[in-house]
C-alpha cells in the first residue's frame, strides 16, 4: 500500500514550493505525483520557439532559492533549468512519481484518509491532499468557425510540434 502523510498533485512550482515547506516543517513523509513522464511543470513542458516569461524574471525565483538571471526576461531553457535547480537543491527527485494521472480522488472515511486513484500507479493514500495542478498545465483550445475543415496540422504551444 502506498502511504504518506501529504500527497501534493503536480510538481509544478506550486507542487515543488508545498513540497520544500513540508521538508522546512519537518515533513518528509510526502509523494508528488505528476501526470506526465518528467518533473516540473508548464516551464519543462511548453517548448515552443520563442517561450519566455512576460514578467520581470526575479518574480518566478522562490524567496529561499534566489537565481541569478541571465535576462529581465528569462526564456523556456533558463526557466526549465532553475526548476531542475530547485528539485535537485531540495532533493525532491525521490519524492516524485512520474506518468501518476489523477483520475480520481476519495474520502475515505473509515480509514480517516485521502484515497487518490492513479492510472498505471495505482492507489496513493495521504491524511493530507494538496492540490497544485497548475492553472496553465491543460491546453485549452477554443472552437471556431471552420475548424473542422481545415486540412493542415493542428497543436496547441502546450504540444509544441517540433
């Protein structure tokens, strides 16, 4: 049975910041689990030409793991490296669990505890659920007038086609 004290769904910013104040709290007794088959959220996965922050580079640091910026306005690489930065500075690659889809989340009344239903992982039990999925992880493309008959290829910046 796989059991902790604190699941955190998306290893994400948000997911890596809930994880590294539970470590700060003394908790280690917790599993990220992430959708997909690598860690770190929208900057590891949006790899378009081009991908750059449009806020001023120093606001994504985490107040307890300053950078230096190579430019006001970091793009996709130099964000994607300070979030592997931060995961192996706080040891949180062994606190992940890859390719673990959320399909669906219980309360689990007699056993006083969150039952977290994975696709190929499994079930996950936690007393403690944190939810840091991330407004921006899934593309959301919107209908439009002929879409259906256009012939070329489609994607979304989020699966970029390289």
């Amino acid at each position: 049975m796989q059991t902790f004290q604190v699941l955190i769904i998306g290893s994400g910013f948000g997911g890596q910041c809930a994880a590294i104040n539970l470590l700060k709290a003394g908790i280690d007794d917790f599993r990220l689990l992430e959708r997909r088959d690598f860690f770190g959220g929208t900057w590891c996965q949006n790899t378009y030409p081009g991908a750059a922050v449009d806020v001023p580079s120093p606001l994504y640091s985490l107040s307890f793991a300053p950078y230096r910026w190579t430019q006001m306005f970091a793009g996709q690489a130099e964000l994607h490296h300070y979030t592997q930065y931060v995961v192996e500075h706080f040891g949180l690659r062994d606190k992940v669990e890859l390719q673990a889809n959320v399909e669906r989340i219980e309360w689990d009344a007699d056993g006083q505890r969150w039952a977290v239903h994975t696709g190929a992982k499994g079930t996950f039990y936690a007393q403690f659920l944190i939810n840091a999925t991330g407004p921006l992880s899934q593309p959301v493309v919107p209908h439009f007038e002929g879409q259906e008959r256009f012939q070329g290829k489609t994607f979304h910046t989020n699966n970029w086609d390289h």
